[in-house]
C-alpha cells in the first residue's frame, strides 16, 4: 500500500486546513487510517484514527473539538480537517494505515506515507 498525502502548506493561527491521504496498492476498506505529526527530532505523535469504515474516531485531547478525521473510501482517501489551528500544532503530518483494526500505537502501523508540512505561524 502506497500512501500520498497533500494539502500542507502555511497559514495563520486561526486559520483552517485540510490535508489529504490517498492510498494505492491495496483494498482501502479493509485499512484502518490514523494521522501522526511530527516536529523536528521529536516522537511521533497521534493525532486521530479512523476505523475502516469510518463508524468509531478518536482524537488526541490536544485537537478533539478542532481536528476531525473522515474518510471516502470510494476515493480511497481519508482527510484532517483541522479547525482554529495553534502554532504548536505546526509538524509534519503523517497518515498511516493498518490493516483491520485501529490503534493509537504508531508501532502498530503497517504503512505510512512522506508526510506533509503544516506550519502555523502566530
């Protein structure tokens, strides 16, 4: 499974975003999907997963109420639609996928994509 995310770029705080994963390879349904963030050297963090099709989400406490995650998987797509955002929320941001069930554990990810930069400025 290939993973292509889109959508970063550079706004202002208070601002909204939406970045973008489309996947390849595989039977997108079959994937639950999980977006991760990173700043520089620092551990990867979650930031929201999605089940496979799409009942069940859950958020990090520092997003819940301003990211939602979603998915179309005729599209083979899942989306973070980010809302109000902070500077501290500028990382790199990373979807991931796995296969049947979700998890928080970035461990437990079986693929992941580039990443794309989101940078917030105050």
């Amino acid at each position: 499974v290939q993973l292509v995310e889109s959508g970063g770029g550079l706004v202002q705080a208070g601002d909204s975003l939406r970045v973008s994963c489309t996947a390849s390879g595989g039977t997108f349904s079959t994937y639950a999907m999980a977006w991760f963030r990173q700043v520089g050297g620092k551990e990867r963090e979650f930031v929201s997963v999605i089940t496979r099709d799409g009942g069940i989400k859950y958020s990090a406490d520092s997003v819940k109420g301003r990211f939602t995650i979603s998915r179309d998987n005729a599209k083979n797509t899942v989306y973070l639609q980010m809302n109000s955002l902070k500077p501290e929320d500028t990382a790199v941001y990373y979807c991931a996928a796995r296969k049947w069930s979700a998890t928080l554990d970035k461990g437990e990810y079986d693929y992941w994509g580039q990443g794309t930069q989101v940078t917030v400025s105050s």
